[in-house]
C-alpha cells in the first residue's frame, strides 16, 4: 500500500483524468462514466463511516461534480443542494456557501490517496488464472481494503473541529 496527500484545486483532475479510467487517458470532454464504461473499470464508490452525517451512502457512485467540491475546493459533495436549501430558507448567498465549506481554510491539501496494490506475484497469478481464481483474489483483495480502511478509521484518525473541541466522526473515504 502506498499513500500521498492529494493536494486542493486542481490536484483532483489527475485522478478524473487518469486513475478513475484505470491509469489510462480520459479524453477531455468525455463523460467519466461513459470513459469508466468503456476502460472497463468500475466506478468509485464512497465508504467510510461518516458518510451518513454528510449525507452520503457506503456504495453510492462517486461523481465528477462530488470530487470537483471535496477534493478541488473542500466543500460538501453536494454543495449545490445545500446552498439551494440554504437559500430557499433565507440565508444570503456568502452564508449558504459557507455552510459546505469543510475543513479549514488554510489547510494545503483536500485528501489522502491510498494505493492498495497486490504483489506482483499475486497480480501474474491472477492475469494467467480464469474464473473462480480470479474471484478469490478479488475478493480477498477487497477484503483487504475494507480491513485497512476500517483499522485506519477506528484506530488512527481523530478529527477534531473548533477551540477546545472533542473528537468528531473519522473523515470521507473513496476507493475506485
């Protein structure tokens, strides 16, 4: 497994762009499902265990417009809605856009990518096997990823907001 800091802006389109199509090319101006469909690569999906205070649901496609608010301006993933409720309620636009923004302000990075990535001596065996082999290291490999995430969320992060606060919900994740 490897990991790297995913920087805020426009640090997120490397991933729309490239590892969302399975380290491919996605061609500017296409879809990202569509490009998904045709590299053959699943979608991504969120999970984690804050997903319900964000509204979100563990499974649930990521999209294009959910990546550009969290990982390009740390906002909600679904800002817009918020910001139209928000609206529709009486606030003034700068208030409603306050209310998705996430983190602080002066934080330089949106995310962590984790790289969870078999030995090549896994990866040989899978791509020489057909059918029921395969499954097996896929579903191990999956089950890998649900261990390590759920480790990583109840074991080592604490997120903390506001002066003198108390430890909140471990943060967003997403696998593709």
């Amino acid at each position: 497994m490897t990991f790297k800091q995913v920087s805020k802006g426009a640090a997120y389109r490397y991933y729309l762009r490239q590892v969302a199509v399975g380290d491919g090319r996605r061609p500017r101006g296409k879809n990202l499902d569509q490009a998904q469909e045709e590299a053959g690569v699943p979608p991504g999906v969120w999970m984690g265990k804050a997903l319900p205070a964000v509204g979100l649901t563990a499974g649930s496609r990521v999209t294009h417009r959910q990546m550009a608010n969290l990982f390009g301006t740390g906002r909600h993933p679904a800002s817009e809605h918020i910001i139209e409720d928000r609206l529709a309620a009486g606030d003034i636009p700068a208030k409603a856009e306050r209310a998705t923004r996430l983190g602080y302000r002066i934080q330089k990075w949106s995310g962590i990518d984790f790289v969870f990535r078999p030995p090549g001596s896994v990866q040989t065996l899978w791509a020489l096997s057909t059918g029921t082999v395969r499954e097996v290291i896929e579903a191990a490999h999956t089950r890998v990823i649900d261990e390590v995430v759920d480790q990583i969320e109840t074991g080592l992060l604490i997120v903390r907001r506001g002066r003198d606060s108390t430890p909140e919900a471990p943060p967003l994740t997403w696998t593709a």
